[in-house]
C-alpha cells in the first residue's frame, strides 16, 4: 500500500482559528496512530521551546488538539511567519513535519564595493529601520534607491544587489554589493529657455563644466548660484532647472542643459521721507535682501514691513508703518515702498 499524505497549511495572521480547525480536521484520519518521528525545517526553534510550546511527542498517540495548541504557541511568539503541517503514514504510526517560517528581522546594513561613497552616505539613501521586519520587496526598492543615487552623482551603469546573512536568532544582516562602473564625464553645457545671458557667461558661474565628472551635487549647487545671480539682478522669481543625457558622440559623454525663465523684472524704489540718510541706508540695504531672498514678491513684502515695522517701534516711533505701491508693464514690474516713521 502506497504511504498517504495528508497535509494541513496553516497561515498566520494574528491566529485564524478556522486555520486552526483545519488543522485539527485534516490531522483527524490519524488521531491515535503513534507519532514515530517528528521532524522540523525552516526556522530554527530553540530546543527548550519545542519542550515548552508543542506538547505533541514523538512515541506518543496523535492529538490533533495538541498539535493545534503547538501551532498556536509558536505562532504567539510572534517569531513565526507561517507553519506548515504535514502528516506522512508509515506502517501503523505517523510522521509529523512542520515546515515553519521565521520572521526575520533587521540587526544592520552593510556595504561592499563602494569605492567611491561612504557607508554612510549610501545607509542614508535607504529608508530600512532597525529591527524591521525583512521582506525580499522591502530590500530591491532600497537596492533600487542606492542603484539611483550612484546614477544622479555620475555613475553610467552601477549594479547594486544584495544578500542576507543570520546573524542571531531572527536577526538579519543585510549587505548591499555594489559595483560602481565608469563615471561620466561632462562633454557638453547647453542653455536653453530665456536666460537673458550667453553660454560663456553661464560657464564661468558654473562648476560642472565639460571635461568635469557629472555630479548631481555640483549641479544642485549651480542651480543654487544661478539663481542667486537672477535674484541680484532683481528677477525675484527666476526658474532655473537642470537635465542631463548620454552623448552619442562620446563614450562615457554627458550632455547637460540648463532651462532657464528670468521670470518679470522688477524695479524696487524706496522711500524714507522722514528718517535720516544713513538710516535710510540701512533700509534700502535690508529691503534689497529681504526681496532677493525671498520667494515671491508678497513673500518679500511680508518680510519687509515686519522688520521694519518691528525695528522703528523699538527706536520709539510707535505709529511707524509701511505702505506699497504696485504697477506693473509687459517689461517690468515696479514695486514703490514708502516707510514713515512718524514722531510720536
């Protein structure tokens, strides 16, 4: 006679009871045959816990209720993912196997292969946490997120796999290998848009020049220096935005290409008809700032009025105010700020 199988599967979500019956209805054909041998694949348990959470024993009749209640332990100690259950026929007993799967949980992320980028620097492109619970989807978005970090500093065709190593009892190590490959190099700066400036006077503000390795870094820092040159020339809202391509006509070649919108001009006239000339000075020089700084023109306002208005009330001008004038052409737009100050 051919052994028969019969097969319980058991899955834990928060312990399903009709999971459980399952079990117990499925393990019923056996109920009383000796269990001969108990085997156990997957995730290790712990010798003192077999004692302490399955109360079937090997030379003992099968109970289909003990096996249920070692189902239910382990899976309340919250170390187990998923028990399988099976039950093989041999001769007058029984054969029981539990094929169980651990949960596995992050101890530490390591590197190897970065030669370029530190340890740290890649740990802070992921978003693992310690001691989270591992899953194979989890680890190829973070594979992912370091694959694209090595691209936007440079790298033309990095690979980033990894592996798990045990490192204690459902504690994991992950470690990324990385293999960085070429780096790019810059063949060519194109501006696009309306810059208002040419291609040289773009370069000499710039450090990803050609000839320069391709860093997303360096490019960030451009944008933020282009940027600030607009805003000195009183264009408070300039766009400035960045691509970059493989060349064609170079190996290893990027291109990089700067769209650039000046935005409106604006003409800033302030006046300070009852306050000396070098507290007017002073004025001017933190209404220019405060509008260079600032985000939007009502951003800048905001910021201009609060500061001085903050500024004469401390020196004893308590009805000082500031007042705005707005007008705007197809060339420019003026904006006319009176501050007055208003003896008591």
């Amino acid at each position: 006679m051919k052994p028969s199988l019969a097969i319980t599967f058991i899955l834990c979500i928060l312990g399903l009871e009709p999971s459980l019956a399952l079990a117990q209805t499925s393990l019923a054909a056996f109920s009383g045959r000796q269990v001969v041998e108990i085997r156990f694949t997957g995730a290790d348990i712990p010798s003192s816990e077999k004692e302490a959470l399955l109360r079937q024993r090997e030379g003992q009749a099968l109970d289909p209720g003990a096996v249920r209640d070692g189902i239910s332990n382990l899976y309340r100690t919250g170390r187990y993912k998923r028990v399988n259950v099976f039950a093989r026929e041999v001769g007058s007993g029984v054969i029981l196997l539990y094929e169980i799967t651990g949960r596995q949980y992050l101890s530490r992320v390591l590197f190897e292969g970065n030669l370029s980028i530190r340890d740290g620097e890649l740990l802070s492109r992921t978003d693992l946490s310690p001691s989270e619970e591992l899953s194979d989807e989890r680890l190829f978005e973070n594979a992912r997120k370091i694959r694209d970090y090595y691209v936007r500093r440079g790298f033309l065709d990095p690979e980033v796999t990894f592996r798990v190593e045990s490192e204690a009892l459902n504690q994991q190590i992950v470690v990324f290998q990385v293999r960085e490959g070429p780096v790019g190099i810059i063949s060519d700066v194109i501006l696009d848009g309306d810059p208002g400036i040419s291609r040289v006077k773009l370069l000499s503000m710039i450090a990803s020049m050609p000839g320069e390795r391709l860093d997303e870094r360096t490019l960030r820092r451009d944008v933020e220096k282009i940027t600030g040159f607009y805003k000195d020339g009183f264009y408070l809202t300039p766009s400035v935005k960045y691509a970059f391509k493989p060349d064609p006509g170079m190996d290893g070649g990027m291109i990089v290409n700067f769209f650039i919108e000046r935005g409106p001009f604006f003409r800033l006239e302030i006046f300070t008809p009852d306050i000396d000339s070098r507290e007017g000075e002073w004025v001017r020089k933190r209404v220019q700032r405060a509008f260079r700084r600032a985000s939007g023109i009502r951003d800048a306002m905001e910021s201009v009025e609060k500061q001085m208005v903050s500024r004469f009330h401390r020196m004893g001008y308590p009805f000082a105010s500031v007042a705005w004038e707005e007008s705007a052409s197809p060339s420019e737009t003026v904006i006319t700020m009176t501050l007055e100050a208003r003896d008591p």
